[in-house]
DNA sequence: CAATAAAACGAACGGTCGTGCTATAAATTG
DNA sequence: CAATTTATAGCACGACCGTTCGTTTTATTG
C-alpha cells in the first residue's frame, strides 16, 4: 500500500487538475461531467461515481483550486518576513495569480463568486466563508506593517485591505476583458499609493 | 399606425425586461430561450422568432441593460456640474447601480464580463467596446475636475478612473457575497482617500 | 370589411444534460 | 494465486437545450 495513492484517489486528483482548467474555461457553472470525463479520458458514468453529484464535482473542484492558491500565494508570501516585504510579497503573488493571462480563465475563485453570488446553496457559502478568511488575513498583513512601524499606528487595516482587494479586482477586469498588460503597471501604482497615502481610522 | 409601437416592438421589449432580469439571476451564458419564454408568458418559438439565435438574444439583452445603465446612471451624472460635484454624483449613481442589492443579481455587465472574458465573440467584443469607452469617460470626469482646480493639476487621471473601478468593484463583489451593507462606509472612504491624496503623474 | 403582412404557436429534430442501474475489469488483500 | 473490494464502463432514462418548419392567430393596411 503506497500510502497517498490508492487508484482512486490518483485519477480523483486527475480529474480535478483537469477540472480547474476547464471550469476556468468555461465557467463553474457550465462545467459539464461530460465534457470533463472527455478530457480526462474516461467515462461519464466512471467519472460521476467519484462525486455522486454535480454540486459535489463543483465543491470538489473549487476546493482544489483553493489549495493551489493557498500553496501559491498565501504560503509563498508568508516566507517574507512580517512588514511591507511580505505585503508586496502576497500582493506580486496574488497579482500574478489572480490576473497573469499565462494561463486562460483567470482566477477561479473570483469568477465563481460572480457567477455563484445570487444562487444560494454550498457553493455560494464555501465561496463566502473563503472570502471572510482571505479578507481578515489581508487586514492582519497589513496590521504587521503598523506593527513594524511601515505605516502609520492609526491605520484602517481593514479599508486598506478592501481596498487592496480592490485594485487586483481592477487589475483582473481590465487585464482579462481588455487583453492589455498596461495594466499591471496602474496595479503597481495603486499599491504604492496605499502605502504612501495609507487610510487612516476616523477616531 | 401608433409609431412607437408595432406589436413586435413592443413583445420585444417586454422580453428584454424580462430577459435583464433572468440573466442577472442565473448569468447571460445560462439565459435560456425557454425559461425566459416562460416568465414572458409566450411560446419558445415565439420568442426565438424576434431574434433569430441564441446569441443575437444575449446581445440584444445586453445592450437593453446598456441603455438602461447610461439612462441612470451617465446621464444623470451629467447633470450634475463638472468637477468634483459630478464626479460625487457619479460614483453615488455608480454605486448604487452596481451593488444595491435592493434588485437580484447585480450588475449585468460587471457579471458579464467575467464569465466571457475568455469566450471570443461579439458577445466579448460588446463588452470589451463598452468597457473601453465607460474608462475613457471616467478619466474624463476626473478631468474636469482638474481643470476646475478641484484635483491636483498633475493628477493622474488614468490611474484615478483604474483606482475608482476598484472600488465599485471590490464593493460589488463584497456586498453581494457577503450580504454586508457595511462595505458602502468603505466605498465611500475609499473615494475621499483618492480625492484628498489624488495619484499623480510621474513625470 | 377584405386583403395582406406580421407575430405567435405547436410539434418535432438531433444533442447534451445529470443521474441511475448492472456488469465487467482492475487493484488490493489474505 | 484466489478472494474480495474498488474502480470503471456501458446503457438507458427523462428533461431540457437551440433551432426549424408549417400552420394558425392576430395586427395592420387599403
């Protein structure tokens, strides 16, 4: 028993590869057992035994494209030491991420919680509570910066997180609609005036 | 011969109604001819008659939410004086159309163009067109706000109109997953920060 | 009102969807 | 190697997809 693989669980992985690719495509919602099973090389029916549900095969795959996002962004950054150096860190790595063109469709996560926002069900709520978490660890990068003495003591962690947040939603709208890299360089500035010109707390 | 309105004209209105709302519901890729038949309250070839195909059906929605959104949102800005008045104004409206979730869905364009910006085709192309000329409009918003000595004479105007796109989009994108109304503060924070540490020109 | 044009319908088409079942093939175990 | 569990395939189902076509109803016009 070689521990990590049974044959399942080696084609289940498979198959989720394959599946991020082609929901990225397409779109979640439109990720078809069909279509994927094709593309993997195996049958509809073999394919559909691993989820036993469409919603399944849909949690399935978002689950693994956040894995890779965490193993990608979220652990790479969290090399650099606490400050303004792992915040550019997470913010070059999340850019590139969410919005390099290297490979088609973009950032899943975002695409799913546009297309999944309005329909309630398990996958707007894991979308929702991923989005909480992603957002308060932003805020907390961001406190280890004031901590350090990088930005100002009163600054509003959590607008400067939203607003961080924003910029790569920007940069990721205009990159992917309009296929121009200029871009990454309006993504730069943004940042850079984050820092020099930090939202302060009202009190 | 009442002008306006031949039948035609007038069902085909109607279903476009119908149609912005159902696509805001489920998306524009997932818009179907019978559902929408249905809510319309008419038979699916009837309905398919008016436009021919599927996609001159997703086009022609769009362009129906299109004029809806200039009508409420460009052309009531404008009435607003130039400078830092009508650019409140505008963001206000902006906002208002894009994340009040007082009406399902959100905005269609915004949802749009996140599920085809990987789908070549006029249906992308319409997007990209409007997405070009909305960005030129916004910078010269900011312009006039310039010229009116509101705004720093070096002000980047581009990189202002990038910045504001973020923050209706991060707002968007917080409100309607997380169903927190408490992003508008936010928002609203995010846009005086820009206005009283505007981006400037390198140069 | 009659003639004509426009609009809506109903049925059918070939496809694909998600999902069951049953049988077979392959991997794992003793 | 034999026994048994696990993985995959094949086939069929009802439902719905976009689209076509011929017919019927409804508007418009002279």
């Amino acid at each position: 028993m070689s521990r990590t693989a049974n044959k399942g669980h080696t084609t289940r992985e498979a198959i989720l590869d394959t599946g991020i690719a082609l929901a990225r495509e397409v779109g979640l919602g439109a990720l078809t057992i069909g279509e994927l099973a094709e593309r993997v090389g195996m049958s509809k029916s073999g394919l559909f035994a691993h989820f036993g549900a469409k919603e399944e095969l849909q949690l399935a795959v978002l689950r693994a494209a956040q894995a890779r996002f965490d193993e990608n962004v979220s652990r790479q950054a969290f090399l650099a030491p606490r400050g303004l150096a792992r915040l550019r860190e997470l913010y070059k790595r999340w850019l590139g991420w969410a919005a390099s063109n290297r490979q088609p469709g973009g950032c899943l996560m975002l695409a799913a919680a546009s297309e999944f926002d309005d329909r309630p069900g398990p996958v707007r709520d894991y979308l929702a509570r991923q989005q909480e978490v992603w957002l308060a660890g932003l805020s907390r990068t961001v406190g280890f910066a004031v901590e350090a003495g990088e930005l100002p003591e009163n600054t509003d962690t959590e607008q400067f997180a939203f607003e961080l947040f924003g910029l790569i939603l920007s940069t990721h709208h205009h990159v992917r609609l309009l296929q121009d890299e200029r871009y990454f360089a309006l993504a730069q500035a943004g940042l850079e005036r984050l820092i020099n010109a930090a939202p302060l707390r009202k009190d």
